[in-house]
C-alpha cells in the first residue's frame, strides 16, 4: 500500500527539498508532497483536505510548538493518518520516552539517517496501519533489505486471497511490534499476526536473537515463524531449528520463486492447518 498524499511539515527547506526527492525515489512521481514550513501552514492545509495517508514531521522546528506538540494539538481535533516524526536525536530512550505519551506517532528518523530509514519507515507506516481492510490473514515480515521487502511484497500480490503484509526492519522492530510497544501502540487491540518470516541477519537485534525472544514469551511464541533467509549453511538450518522455527526456507533468486513460495506458505498456514483462535 503506497501513499497517494503526504503532508511534510518542515522549517528547513533544504531538508524539506531533500525528503521530497528522497519520496520521489522510492514511491515515483504519483505520489504527491504538500510541503508546510510552518504550523500554521499545515493546520490550513490539513483543514482543506481529508485524503492524507501519512504526514511527516520535524521534531525540532524553529519557532514552537515543537513538531511532538503539533502532532498532539492536530490529533485531539481530528483523526491523524500515520506520523512520522523526522528528529535529530539518535538517543533510543529519549525517542522512547517521546514514544511512549505519543501513540499518534507510527515512527521515528533520525535525519542523519534519512536516506536509509525513511524508505523504510514510510513503508511500515503504511502496511501496519490499523484501519486496514479485513483480510485472509496477516503475516508479519522481519527483514532489514528494503529490495527483498518490495519483492515480497509484490509477490504476495499475485497470491490469492486478501494476505496483509505488515514490515519491520529487525529483531528490535518486530519485538516492538508484537508487544505493541514504541512507536507500535497505534496497533494495541488488533490481531497478532499468523505468520512471521524472519531474516537472519539484521542490525541491532538478528533473527536467532529474536527467534529466542519470541520462544521465551508466553504470549508470543506460539505464533509460526519461518526463517527466510539468504542462507543455506547447515549451520545456520540447524541453528534455526534448534531455536525452535517451525520451518527454514532459502530466499528464491527468482520473481516467479518468490510467488510459488508465498502461495505456499500461504496455503499452509492460513488454509491447511488449524491455528489457535489468538491468532486467526
């Protein structure tokens, strides 16, 4: 699911010119950036129009209220669509604390790092939004490879039936994810997935560590993960199993590899066998 309309709120408008390029790149040209420098500017434009699927935010902007304070003046006088708050801290437990009385907030990015998350972050926003059509079943994807995810994703497009593809970037993600937790609190109440594919090797927390996660939790480890990974060492098959994946697939090299996949993992786990209620 790719945004037709976003509203970037941003003071600097070099940054505001680099993260619409940086938009374009990634979603083409048929989505469209309604760029504000000020408050007051988004305020008219939000009023003006209700078709926004995503905004951006600066954090920091120049004069106040700051880009958290926005956020939570324009929610209390109307539903937001996924935000994304664009900061300059790279320090975890602040954006945590910022997280945590913020549920309007679906994401965090750092702009040291615009190039490489915000690609990212525009995509998980966009498949992990709540108000999503019912679908046949939702399967949760834990790689960090911005081309696999796409790939995949266009994949299970081919698949029939209604499948919801939720992403996450790594181990620490997906935890948060299925805690609903961070910048995931938006998603508190709806269903856990029936199905994660985890990647192996991911940054922060990999796949081994996030499989051992995932079976040490009461609440978490009786949802079905297949390990997808580039992988095909012994090694890495046997560790997998021994972490307790319920299955170990190599990433096919094909297009038409990756349909037959997914419409067999699809088959499997949402049509064949019997899963318990939770996660249904």
């Amino acid at each position: 699911m790719k945004p037709g309309r976003i509203l970037l709120l941003e003071d600097s408008a070099d940054d505001a010119e680099l993260i619409t390029e940086l938009i374009a790149d990634h979603l083409g040209a048929a989505t469209r950036v309604d760029h504000a420098a000020e408050v007051e500017e988004a305020d008219r434009l939000l009023d003006a129009a209700d078709d926004y699927d995503l905004i951006l935010v600066d954090y920091m902007l120049g004069t106040p209220p700051d880009g958290a304070e926005w956020t939570a003046q324009a929610a209390a006088r109307r539903s937001l669509p996924p935000v994304i708050m664009l900061t300059g801290m790279p320090d975890a437990p602040a954006i945590e604390r910022i997280a945590g009385r913020m549920p309007e907030i679906s994401w965090f990015v750092t702009k040291d790092r615009l190039a490489e998350e915000l690609p990212r972050a525009i995509d998980s926003a966009m498949a992990n939004r709540p108000d999503r059509p019912s679908c046949d079943g939702i399967i949760l994807l834990a790689d960090d490879d911005a081309d696999d995810r796409l790939l995949i994703e266009d994949a299970l497009r081919e698949v029939e039936g209604e499948f919801r593809l939720d992403l996450v970037g790594d181990g620490a993600e997906l935890m948060a994810y299925l805690h609903r937790r961070g910048a995931f609190r938006h998603l508190a109440g709806t269903p856990l997935p029936g199905l994660i594919l985890l990647d192996l090797n991911m940054p922060r927390m990999d796949g081994r560590m996030a499989l051992r996660a995932l079976r040490s939790d009461p609440e978490l480890r009786r949802i079905p993960v297949v390990i997808l990974s580039a992988s095909d060492a012994g090694c890495d098959i046997q560790e997998g199993y021994e972490l307790g994946a319920n299955s170990f697939v190599c990433k096919p090299a094909s297009f038409d590899g990756l349909v037959t996949m997914m419409r067999t993992l699809t088959d499997y786990w949402f049509r064949l066998v019997a899963l318990p209620v939770r996660l249904r």
